[in-house]
C-alpha cells in the first residue's frame, strides 16, 4: 500500500520533523545556513507558534534533563551519591 499523503525523506545532510510542513522547512533552512540542530529547533519552534498555536505555547510540552539543587543535609535513607 503506498501512501501518497505525505512526502518521502531522505537525506545525508541532516533532517527536521515537525507536525507542520513551513515549521520543517524553516527547520532545514537554517541546517543548510550553517546553524546548529539547536537553530533549526527554535527556528521550527517559533514556526509551529504562528501556524499551529493551538499545540504549542510557552507552558507546552518541552522534554528536558533538568539538575535539581537543593541545599541542607540530607536524610540518611536518601539516596547513596555523594
């Protein structure tokens, strides 16, 4: 079954996957100027604010490795790192 709804990818420079065909293109434009993969993120991610607001927005979904800092002693049955 062949689906002809969506384009066919392939690439040896590199590649962007949004929801939104403009938000990729920006995405791959800035990769072919020479930016970084962190460019083309934010420049598809400001692309998919104008065109598709009702998925994105400053409170959305952002997966991130984030270090949690605390200060004081911890408790003895916390954890083993030091």
């Amino acid at each position: 079954m062949t689906f002809t709804t969506r384009p066919e990818l392939a690439g040896t420079f590199g590649m962007v996957a949004t929801t939104h065909w403009l938000a990729s293109a920006v995405g791959m434009k800035l990769l072919e100027a020479g930016g970084t993969a962190a460019d083309a993120a934010a420049g598809a991610g400001f692309v998919l604010q104008v065109v598709e607001p009702h998925l994105n927005g400053p409170l959305g979904d952002m997966p991130a490795l984030v270090p949690i800092v605390a200060s004081g002693p911890r408790p003895a049955t916390a954890a083993p790192w030091r």
